[in-house]
C-alpha cells in the first residue's frame, strides 16, 4: 500500500520544532559558557560606593546598601560574554577581591561576604513615604562630602523632613526642600515629571543651549562618528575642534577609552599638520573621564599625574587613585587654545585638568562648573531614580575646584552682551594669540 505524506503544514511545524530546538540548545551552551564561574558566584559588598552585587547563575543584581535598608537598584543577565560586548564590563577575582571593570579610569573592588548586610532584611512597604525619606537621607549621609561647603545642616534636614511628612506633606515636594542649598549639578532626581536638580543656574548669563546656538554653526563641522568630536580648518595652519559632549556610542566589544583614543586620532589625521588648534569644550556638559583622558593623550609629551580623587565613606574616605596621562604614540606639536566656560562640566572638566599646564596649552575663557565629582546612581523603594556627588578630586598640587570650578589661564567669562550680540570673543581671541 502506497504511503500518504503528512499535511504540509504539519512537516513544516515538525521542521521548526527541529530548528528551534538546535537554536535552544545553542542559547544553553553559550549561556553556561558565558556563565560566571563558582569563583565570581555569591555576595561581594564594593569597598565605598555602598553597593552589594549578587552574582548568580543566570542574573545578577546591584543593590544600594545603607543603614536605613537595601534596595535593588538594578538586575543584569549573568553572561560574561554579553556584559563585555554590550555595556564593556568584565569581572574577575584577583588576591581575594573581585574587580568590576567597567572600562573607565578606576575599577570597582568588592570583598566577599557570607550574608547581605545589616539593614538587609528590612521589608516595608515601597511606597511608605517616611521610609523613603529614610533610604533617601542615609544615601546622602553616608556618601556626600560637600554639606559643609554649601553650609548645610543634613540631621537638621532629616529632622525637618521627617516632621514635615508627618503632616501630610507630599514625599516628592519634601525631597527637592531637603536638597535646598546644595548647588550641586551633580545631585539630582528623576520624578515623574521630570528631572529636577537644586543647582542654582540663575545668576548664570545664558543656558548652554543659548550661548551653543548662538555662537557655534554646526553646518560648518565635520563630525567623528560615534562620538562628540566635531571639527573643521579655519585657515590652512589653524583648525577646530568642538568637543560637544565627552560620551560614545562604542560599537559591542570595544573599550571605550581604545575607542576614543581611535576617534582623537582620526580627527588629526583628517585636519593634517595644521600648526594651531582651538579646542571649544565651553559647553560640554562631560561623559566619561577615561574619553577625555583619551583624547588628552596627544597633547601630552610625557607621563603627568592630573589629578587624584578619594571617595566618601560612610565615617572616612579611600585612599587616594591617582590618575596619569600617558602620552600617544603620535603627537600633535600643535599650539592649543582650549576654550572654557561655565558650562564646561564633569568629565570635560577633567580634560581640562589634563590640558592646563602643557607647555604648548593656553587655557582661554571662564572658570568651569566646578562639578568634577563622578555621580553616584541611587534608587528610593519607590522606584526614583537620583545621584549625588561622592568624590574629592583634587588637582596635582592639592587645589580642590568643587563648587567653583577650575580657572583659565586667561580671565575672558561668557557674558549676557556676547549672547545677546552672538559676538564669540572667546574665539577671536584665541585666533589673535594663535597669530602670535
């Protein structure tokens, strides 16, 4: 008797069952592949920061730690292979402690630890406002170093906040209250309205968006992919080179600070052996330190320490990193300007500190924001999301520049004429030092 064929519909499921299932088996022997080993697996608690990573099989989780309790502040997949590629972050054990590599300037250390910390177990509600608060105030306590610069008293705060709930006040109008005074760009929260910081921007002459409008013509500008790099010849002998933002969009796999290194190196290799360069990051609002040391590189003739940091603690801070340049294997000869501003911020800040004091580098504007500390990402129960300076950086000499920025070589602040004018003084001036 002659065999009848199935339904085609029915060889068809049959060969993506098959399909599907090779595909299955591929994904669990890449993922066990990928998996951390026993060495990684377990509970670490970082040394500063406040954070206990928890490292399992197949998801990990960082979690905020202080004394009012624990609060996840993210989970991530368990795949070495994919935290390398996609985010450029890689753990290993070294001497006893895991390193958490993210690819900046300083990696995290963390020691080990039997149990999650005091304070751990601790459930309450999320949405409790006092409890918030709570979370909300032992962050700032313990990690924020800068209360007495900007004379705030944080026990009376909490005092003050705790009362005020106690009334009915609404949660969110007590936290923006509680940070009054704090003229910190870097502290700030994410509320369902909107991004809210109590830096004071008032006795500013323009916004960033303003004076960048008005003085820089994008069209002309040739731009590095995937970076903030912009660039163009102003003459023959002399070029610019806009630094809008010290960020990437590093393709998987690449370390950032190779990247930027790359980037840097096109751009002069595209502008060719011009003899003077402008480099404008008035209004570069920063990224990461490692890009702007990386671009830093070429203008560096030999190893120089540019700053050191110490972290809060809870009762103490770290022990001081200290940061070096190393210079690149080809350098620019170049005389630089680097234009500032105070809307340089953060990581531009930091490039700042690598640039002033070259010898072939004048420092030409404003004092910068004075907002050089990294930014620590918290989370409430509730959800918000918040940051908080956490560091001290100080300059090779000691001088510390929080809060009032560091100064030019030559005194030339942004004004409300230059704005209102669309008059870029900054520039001429430095194509007239150039010329001399």
């Amino acid at each position: 008797m002659a065999q009848t064929k199935s339904p085609i519909w029915k060889r068809v499921a049959i060969a993506f069952s098959a399909i599907a299932g090779v595909l299955v088996a591929a994904l669990a022997v890449f993922w066990i592949w990928a998996m951390p080993g026993k060495h990684l697996r377990g509970l670490w608690q970082t040394e500063g920061y406040g954070y206990v990573i928890e490292i399992g099989p197949f998801v990990s989780r960082l979690i905020d730690h202080t004394k009012a309790g624990c609060v996840e502040n993210m989970a991530f997949p368990s795949n070495l292979f994919l935290l390398e590629w996609a985010e450029g972050v890689s753990m290993d054990v070294e001497g006893g402690k895991l390193i958490l590599d993210t690819g900046g300037i300083h990696p995290w250390t963390a020691n080990r630890i039997n149990q999650k910390p005091a304070g751990c177990d601790i459930q309450k509600d999320p949405n409790d406002p006092v409890w918030n608060f709570e979370v909300f105030w032992a962050n700032f306590d313990e990690h924020y170093p800068f209360f007495d610069m900007y004379g705030v008293d944080w026990d009376a705060r909490r005092t003050e906040g705790l009362n005020t709930l106690a009334e009915g006040a609404d949660l969110i109008n007590v936290l923006k209250k509680s940070l009054r005074g704090i003229n910190d760009g870097h502290v700030g929260m994410i509320f369902p309205d909107g991004w809210f910081s109590p830096k004071d921007i008032s006795n500013q002459p323009g916004s960033r968006e303003a004076f960048r409008s008005a003085f820089i013509d994008f069209d002309s500008l040739t731009s590095e992919p995937n970076t903030g790099l912009m660039y163009k010849k102003i003459k023959d002998d002399t070029a610019l080179i806009y630094m809008a933002h010290m960020g990437l969009d590093v393709p998987g796999g690449r370390r950032s600070d190779e990247f930027a290194y790359a980037a840097m190196g096109n751009v002069l290799n595209a502008l060719g052996d011009v003899q003077n360069i402008i480099i404008d990051v008035r209004f570069n609002p920063g990224g990461s330190d490692e890009v702007s040391m990386s671009y830093a590189r070429y203008f560096t003739h030999q190893r120089r320490m540019i700053f050191s940091k110490v972290t809060q603690l809870e009762n103490d801070f770290s022990e001081p990193f200290e940061a070096f340049v190393e210079p690149a294997e080809q350098l620019s000869d170049a005389k630089v300007v680097f234009l500032t501003g105070q809307h340089t911020g953060s990581a531009a800040e930091i490039m700042t500190f690598a640039m002033r004091g070259l010898p072939n580098v004048t420092v030409l504007g404003g004092a910068t924001a004075g907002a050089l500390s990294d930014s620590l990402g918290r989370k409430l129960p509730n959800g918000i999301d918040f940051g908080l300076s956490h560091q001290i950086y100080r300059a090779p000499d000691g001088a510390e520049y929080e809060g009032h920025g560091i100064p030019p070589d030559i005194d030339m602040p942004l004004t409300k004429e230059m704005l209102y004018s669309a008059s870029d003084e900054h520039m001429k001036a430095a194509l007239k030092l150039l010329s001399q």
